[in-house]
C-alpha cells in the first residue's frame, strides 16, 4: 500500500501527534510534581488535537471517528471552563 501525503493526510498525522502528546505532557508534570495530575495544558492539547481530529474524520465521512471526537470536543471544553471557575486553593 502506498501512502499519498497530501494535505489530509498530513493534518491527520498532526492533529494524532498534539492529541497524543497531551499524555507526554501529563507524564513529564507527574514525574515532576511527584504525584499524578492532569496540568491546564493537557485540556489544551485535548482539545486541539481533537478538534482537528474530528475535521479529518468529517473528511473521511468516517461516522464512529466523528462521534468519538465530536463528544470528546465537549468534553474537553468543560473541564476548561471547570477549570476557569475553579476557586484558588488557600494553603
């Protein structure tokens, strides 16, 4: 099987590498702070790289692709604006 890179092709590849660069970041602030957490960033991450998922897989017409990013888009979204609602811990 021989792989066209066109531009489809191309943001397919991308939007994989940011979605799934979000667990490489959860990891590294892990180790880092010691405990598990899941940072700001990786919401970010989440959501871009799904939402450019979701604009591939409405390109391939691919039905279970675009419901799983299509959800997964929201709920990302929400735990961003949880985040921004969050009140400051007093330590």
């Amino acid at each position: 099987m021989k792989l066209q890179w066109d531009f489809w092709i191309v943001l397919g590849f991308i939007a994989q590498g940011i979605f799934s660069a979000r667990f490489l970041v959860q990891w590294i602030v892990s180790e880092k702070k010691k405990r598990s957490t899941i940072p700001k960033v990786f919401w970010y991450l989440s959501l871009v790289g799904s939402s450019l998922l979701f604009v591939y897989a409405v390109h391939r017409r691919d039905p279970v692709f675009i419901l799983g990013q299509g959800v997964g888009v929201f709920i990302y979204i929400r735990n961003l604006m949880l985040w921004k609602n969050e009140k400051p811990q007093v330590a």
